[in-house]
C-alpha cells in the first residue's frame, strides 16, 4: 500500500473547508480507490477514509494509522459505516 498526496487536485475545495470550517490543515490522500482526508484543528486531529466501492478495510484503517499519524488504533476514537470511516485523535501540539 502506499499514500498519495492528491491535495493539489482539491485546492479550491480545501481553501473553501478552510475558510468555513475551524480547521487549519488539510490534506488529501488516496490509498487506490479509498479516499483519505486528514484535517488538524485546535483540539483534534480528525481522518476520514472513504471508498464509494466496497467496506474500507481494518489493514487500510492500520496502515493508515501507523503511516499518517504513527498511532494504533486503540488510541483513537473510530466510527464506522459500510462505505466510511471517521477517526478522531487529540491534536499533537
């Protein structure tokens, strides 16, 4: 598996997310067909993980984890659905 910075691709909509929202970092990954969106802001870090075709994976949840934030899962607050996962951590400060 590897992660792919496609933030540039998304500009316009990550200047508006930032304009609207109390984030202050976005960036945006793919994974393949998943889609990972990480945003900081002032007291949580948050990671959603997408993908429109089939159930996000536990080694997806894993390697995401481990490579974006070096953090395992049991330090997290996850919440699942079929298709997404949201990820909340205390912000690194």
């Amino acid at each position: 598996m590897h992660l792919v910075d496609v933030s540039n691709s998304y500009s316009r909509k990550i200047k508006r997310e930032l304009e609207m929202s109390t984030a202050h970092f976005i960036k945006i990954y793919t994974l393949g067909n998943t889609r990972v969106v990480y945003k900081r802001k002032a007291q949580t870090d948050e990671i959603v993980i997408s993908n429109r075709l089939r159930p996000v994976s536990d080694e997806e949840i894993d390697f995401v984890l481990k490579n974006l934030v070096k953090a395992k899962r049991k330090n997290v607050k996850l919440t699942r659905t079929d298709t997404l996962v949201d990820i909340i951590l205390p912000a690194k400060h």
